[in-house]
C-alpha cells in the first residue's frame, strides 16, 4: 500500500480538478458557490451515512475527546477554505484566487514540521517552489493584468491557502488517533455540510430538490462522488503513508488537471506559459516521488 499511496494523492487532485466541469453546470441552473459547496458536503455525507453501516459499522464511531478533528476538518477547513476561496473570487480575479489557495502547501510545511515533526529537506523545498511557480504559470497571473488585491482579499485569500492546508493537519490527528480514512471522510462532510448550509441561501437548494427530477438528482450524486466522497478518501488513504508536506505539494497537480479538463471539455487552449507551469507541476510531483536522502534534511525531525 505504501508503494501507490502518492497514485492515490495524485487521483484525488485529478478528481479535484474536475470540479469546474460540474460548477459551470450548476450555474447554469442559477446555483452560487456556497450553495453548491452546501450540496457537495451534504450529499457527500448522506452517502456515507447509507453506504457504511452495511460495510463496517464501527467506523461510525468516533470518540467524544476526539470530536476536535473533526470538527477541525470539516468546520475550520473544508468550510472555512470554501467561504474564504469563493469570497476572494469575488473581490479579485480567479487567476488571483486560485494562487492565494495554493499557498497551502506551504502552511502545510510549516505546520507539520512543527506539530509533527516532518523533516524539512531541500527536496521538499524545491518541490514546493517548483509547484507553486507552475500554478502561477497555469493561473495566467505572471502574463499580467490588473487584478485587484485589497488587505481584505489578501486576508480572505490566505485564509482560503490556510483552510485548505488544515484538512491534512486535522486528518493527521485524526489517524494518529486511529481513525479508518472513511471515519474521517464521513464526519469532516456532516460538519462541513451542517456549517455551509447554515452560511448558504437555502431556498434555491430546497426548490431544486423540490422539483425532483431525476437527472438532477443522479447529477448531485454523481458530482458528490467525484469531487468530494472519491477524492478526500484518496487523499485521506494516502496520508496513512505520505508527509503531509509532500501530499500537499503532489495535490497541487489539481489545477493542471483542470486545465486539461477544460481543454478537453470546453476547447480552452492553454497558453505557452500554462504548458510550461503544468509541466513545472509535474516536475515537483516527480521529484517528490523518489526516496530521499538523509543528508537532504534541512531541519531535524521532532523527537
């Protein structure tokens, strides 16, 4: 299992980078962001909630001392990285949005090195610069443009990049503490989903359910597999084995994945300097795939 567990970060970023194909359909219906976010983790919850008591009930439980993680994971990540990410689209660009989100990884760095004791290593390091120049490239920020960038949306956009990053320290709690990567997945969406329907605009949700059209329904179905229930319990799994500093920077492959996904689905040409950035990602994600070297290390491991 150790072997395919970065296979398995990488699929969650390829997942992940799918969900403009499924955005753009739900506002088409008249759907704003948190509303479809509201739908991704509450339908995602309720799948889980059907599905796993006929596959291992004990998976249910969680206890009361370690209600934190969870709370952690669905509340102060996957809600608060949502609300901030959507809030910063609307006060600059997206190319601009977009960035501020994927300084994730370096929060992730940072963090792990100091409550865990992740080894900081010249690798990593790399790795890191090489991902996040290849998401600017990919962006389209370094060709110019005059986006905005007011205190607040900076506040909001590393607040997107921070929230992001706290799904891997919650998570890495959470199985510290023994917890299966479905245990996890399942209680970050049912707070996750109580949370965003309590910030979101309700009554288009409830009329779009009201309706009860079944391709519609299949349609929240299907898109709470693939953006949300398949990717965080890919990426959960393959924390079991992987740094979360090194998860973090190889899901950055996310944005690469949307490109092609646009290029496929929407005919939108990624410029030279997004093909270079893709393959900057890329880069990275190989270069952390290899083992490395004691004399690497940069900062000791915590004992």
């Amino acid at each position: 299992m150790k072997k395919y567990a970065p296979l398995l970060v990488i699929l969650a970023g390829c997942l992940w980078g799918s969900m403009g194909l499924f955005v753009r359909t739900f506002n088409a219906i008249g759907l704003e962001s948190m509303q479809i976010s509201a739908i991704r983790a509450a339908c995602s919850a309720i799948l889980l909630l059907l599905v796993l008591p006929f596959y291992d009930k004990t998976l249910l439980r969680i206890r009361l001392r370690d209600l934190w993680c969870f709370l952690g994971s669905g509340i102060c990540s996957m809600t608060m990285f949502n609300y901030c990410y959507f809030r910063t689209i609307e006060l600059t660009s997206l190319s601009v949005a977009a960035i501020m989100l994927y300084t994730a990884p370096i929060f992730v760095m940072l963090l792990s090195a100091k409550l865990f004791g992740e080894k900081i290593t010249r690798r990593k390091l790399v790795a890191l610069a090489l991902a996040f120049t290849g998401c600017l490239l990919v962006s389209g920020v370094l060709a110019g443009g005059t986006a905005r960038l007011s205190p607040l949306s900076l506040l909001l956009g590393l607040g997107s990049g921070f929230g992001y990053a706290l799904y891997s320290i919650f998570s890495r709690f959470a199985l510290n503490r023994g917890y299966h990567s479905l245990t996890i997945t399942l209680y970050t969406f049912i707070f996750a989903g109580i949370s965003s329907l309590l910030l979101a605009e309700r009554a288009p949700i409830l009329n779009l359910l009201a309706a009860g059209q079944p391709l519609q329904i299949i349609f929240m179905i299907f898109f709470a597999i693939v953006t949300s229930v398949a990717p965080y319990l890919s990426y959960t799994l393959g924390l079991v084995h992987v740094e979360n500093a090194k998860a973090s920077v190889i899901a950055s492959i996310e944005p690469v994945m949307a490109t092609l996904f646009g290029f496929f689905f929407f005919q939108e040409l990624p410029t030279l300097s997004g093909f270079v950035g893709m393959l900057l990602v890329l880069s990275a994600v190989f270069l952390l795939s290899r083992p490395e070297k004691q004399k690497e290390i940069l900062l000791p491991q915590k004992r």
